[in-house]
C-alpha cells in the first residue's frame, strides 16, 4: 500500500489555514487532518480531540521526553505538538494528512521528512489585510494581537523554504489551486 503524504500548511496568524483546510477536508475525501496537542485554552468553539488535544504544560513536557511528537514548538508561550502516532496511523493506511502548523514546525518536519511532505505557505494578500482577520475573529485581546503582528514579518521571511506559495485572497481560488498542488504530488 502507497504510503500517505503530509501536507504542511503554515502562515502567520490570521493568514486563513483554519478557513482553507476545513475546506480541503470536505473537498477531498482521501485527505484526514492532524489534530495537534497544545497547552493553550481552548477558545470558544473549540472542542478536545476535535481542533486539538488540550493538555497541561506537565503533560505535553512528559510527552516531549517519551518522544512522542514529530515536531513541537513553543508559540507565544504555549507548546505545540503533532504526534507522531497519530499522523502515523493515517500515512500508514494510505491517507495524505493535512497539518496546520506554524513555520517553525513546518520547516522542521519538511528538512526532517522530507520526500513524505508537501508544504505550502499561506501567504496574506497584506499585513493590513490580516490585522483586520485577527481583529474580526475575535479570539485575542489587542495586546495578544499587537505581538502576533510583530511576528508576521518574521514569519514571512520563512515562505522561500516552503514547497508552494499561495496567496490567500480569494478561498475558492486557493482550495482548487491546494488541490491541485495536491493531486499532482499525490
């Protein structure tokens, strides 16, 4: 059985991965998402073992010295990891899985893993563009959004060592132009 790829999608904050792989998910039947482990609150909506797998700062430092994660990150001072079991399962079966994950992470498991991954960078129209999808979604204060913004400019400079850049500025556009991306490295 052909082993399933991993398609990294990073962006700063705000950039649109939620929107775009919710929609990947329902688009393309093959394709299952990691649910990462992280030590932040959940924000409202959000459901354990559905967005991600809630967890103590203890706990995720155990999992860190069992080595249970491909790749953790510390992000705004909450840790975030992908299991490496998890995702595992799915690439096992035959399943591409589609990862959200910050540029850190993404860069980490592309240089680690390398033929199993595709990885694409979200890019925003503009960083006016994304202050305003921050300030609309509502989950973090002004000042949590402040220190987001200051990262963007980091974060972008992270894009050349993706796979793929796509401009998220149009949702339908950018989930067929995933797929496609997708479909002829699949």
């Amino acid at each position: 059985m052909k082993q399933g790829k991993l398609i990294i999608l990073s962006s700063p904050s705000g950039g649109g991965k939620t929107t775009v792989y919710k929609r990947l998910l329902t688009d393309i039947k093959d394709l299952r998402y990691s649910v990462s482990y992280t030590t932040r609150p959940p924000r409202p909506g959000e459901t354990h073992a559905r967005d991600y797998f809630f967890v103590t700062p203890a706990e995720f430092r155990r999992m860190i010295r069992a080595r249970e994660f491909l790749e953790w990150q510390k992000v705004f001072g909450r840790y975030y990891g992908t299991s490496a079991a998890y995702v595992r399962r799915f690439t096992d079966a035959g399943h591409n899985v589609i990862m959200d994950l910050d540029v850190k992470g993404g860069c980490y498991l592309k240089k680690r893993l390398q033929d199993l991954v595709i990885s694409i960078f979200l890019m925003p129209p503009s960083v006016e563009e994304l202050e305003k999808r921050l300030y609309k979604r509502a989950t973090d204060s002004s000042q949590e959004i402040r220190k987001r913004l200051k990262q963007v400019r980091q974060e972008l400079k992270y894009r050349t060592k993706y796979d793929y850049i796509v401009v998220n500025d149009d949702l339908e556009r950018v989930v067929k132009e995933i797929e496609t991306i997708v479909q002829g490295e699949s």
